[in-house]
C-alpha cells in the first residue's frame, strides 16, 4: 500500500488522530505498514480485492484513495473499468454507480481517456479458458435455477457467463480474485465454495485464498470474514479428501 496521501483520500491521518489516536495508530502500523506488505499476496492484488470489497459494500469514502493506490500498483485503467463492471452483477447496479463519479474524477486527472478502456464488444476468450467448470455450472442452472425463473436463468447464462465472464479485459484469475473478494465481503458463503474450485483452478493458491481472508478483515470487518473461513476450510478439506 502507497503512503497514505491526504490529496487521494476523503479523511486524513490527522481528522482521525483528532478524535481516535488508537485507529490512526493500527491504520499506519497494522493496515500500512504490515498487512499491505505481506508476501503471500502482490500490493497488485491486494489492490484488486480491496477495491472490490469497497464497491462491493458501497463504501466509496475510501475508494479515491484504493483506486489511486490500483493505478499506482500496476492495475490498468481497463482493468478497473473491468472490475466495477463485473462487481455490479455481484453487489448490484447500484453499488457500482456509486463508484463511478469518484474514478471518472481520478481518471480526468490522470488523463486516462477512451482509447485505454476496454472495448464494449470484444473478442471474446473461450468458455474452456474462462471457465473451467462450465458442467458443473449449467446443470445448477437446470436444476435450482431454470425451475424457478426462465428470465434469471437467460440473463445467468447469456449474460453473466457466457458474456461477462468471457471479456478478455480482465484475466481469468484476476476475475476470479475479484469474485471472491465479493463474495467474503458481502457475507455469501454459501457461493464460495463453487467459485473457490474456479479460482484454484486458474492458479490461486491456498495461501493466497488465506491471505485474501486476512486482508478483508481489515475491510470488510472481522465477523464476514471469520463466517467465510467455515466454508474456505470445507473447501480445502473436500479437496485433499
């Protein structure tokens, strides 16, 4: 994590010293000085999930400083735009929209313009690529979603994964990593243990699944992520069964 800069950020070091010097202590020493410069994740993806997780929980006091902190850790301006894109059809539309003016502003600054955005219609990457377990997908279409809504099964299937999850904007293991940060952000644990299998698959680690948990923490708050651990423990067992 780059050093806290009060021109990328809506509190300072010193507005939170005025009323909670202990936060400002465990912000510079915990967050700033140990957690960002962990080894079993890169200050790239450790970007990534913190800028989901914050537009994922529509916390955007924070997000001009992480998106800042993205573009300086060498995640693209493609890249964001590809995240917040794939992040609106796991947090919702309105989620997303709120982040919107805060990077348009930074990217305005920056001098980001058309040509460095992803293309609206790509050539999209094959389903084998960008995802691994397409059979197990479809048949919980068939079984749990087709019954009950045809329109929610047409937009999964059209839109979502054979569209979205496809975009070549955004590499396969980051859109995973993306996923999961949502995912353990907002409380879904039932989803995690499918999205983890993909995950690994496109060559997250363990100790970087254990690593993304204890980043969230700070950013999530403790109780969504210690729920998360059940279902990320289950996983691995189930796979060194």
């Amino acid at each position: 994590m780059a050093d806290w800069n009060p021109n990328t950020s809506e509190v300072t070091p010193e507005d939170i010293r005025a009323v909670a010097p202990v936060l400002e202590k465990y912000t510079v020493n915990s967050i700033v000085k140990d957690l960002w410069t962990r080894p079993d994740l890169t200050a790239r993806d450790r970007a990534i999930i913190t800028v989901s997780a914050l537009v994922a929980r529509d916390q955007s006091i924070a997000l001009r400083h992480y998106f800042n902190v993205a573009l300086d850790s060498g995640v693209t301006p493609g890249e964001i735009s590809e995240i917040l894109t794939h992040v609106a059809f796991y947090a919702g539309w309105p989620n997303a929209f709120s982040a919107v003016a805060i990077l348009k502003e930074i990217f305005v600054e920056r001098g980001v313009g058309a040509d460095q955005l992803p293309a609206i219609e790509p050539k999209l990457l094959p389903i084998e690529e960008a995802l691994p377990d397409e059979n197990i997908r479809v048949a919980f279409g068939d079984q749990q979603i087709g019954p009950v809504s045809l329109g929610l099964r047409h937009f999964t299937d059209d839109l979502l994964y054979h569209e979205v999850w496809l975009r070549p904007g955004l590499a396969p293991r980051d859109r995973n990593l993306v996923t999961v940060a949502v995912l353990v952000a907002t409380g879904q644990s039932t989803f995690l243990p499918f999205y983890l299998n993909r995950a690994v698959e496109k060559g997250i680690t363990r100790a970087e699944v254990g690593e993304i948990l204890a980043h969230l923490a700070f950013y999530s708050g403790w109780p969504v992520v210690i729920t998360a651990t059940a279902a990320v423990k289950d996983f691995f067992a189930g796979r060194a069964a």
